[in-house]
C-alpha cells in the first residue's frame, strides 16, 4: 500500500512536470498556467519528502540500502 502512495506522488509529480512543459510551449507567456504546474510540482515533491521522513521515523518505511 505504501509503494502505491509512493508511487502515486511520482505519477502526480510528473504529471505536473509535462503540464508544465506543455503550458510552456502552448501558452507562450500568455497566462500563469506554467508557473501554477510547476508550483505544484514543487509542493507534492516537498510533501513526498516530508512524508517519507516521517514514515521512517514512525517506523511505516524501513530505509533500506545505503548506511544500512
């Protein structure tokens, strides 16, 4: 179940990336449609993080490979 979660974040954030990219190239500079995808981009990327780093320090994730 976690992975899925995991997995969905990246999906959304990549998503966010490409409508960024498209915006881009389609809106050229007409409208803040660009900026909104990237802001999110950032914000769900943030929020992955936080969230794994409170899922290992609950002990949901177990870090794996490197320091390990």
């Amino acid at each position: 179940m976690k992975t899925l979660f995991i997995l969905a974040f990246l999906g959304l954030i990549l998503y966010n990336l490409g409508a960024g990219l498209y915006y881009m190239l389609v809106d050229q500079g007409t409208s803040k449609r660009t900026v909104n995808a990237l802001t999110r981009r950032i914000a769900l990327s943030v929020a992955l993080i936080a969230l794994v780093v409170i899922g290992m320090a609950t002990g949901v994730v177990d870090p794996h490979g490197v320091g390990a």
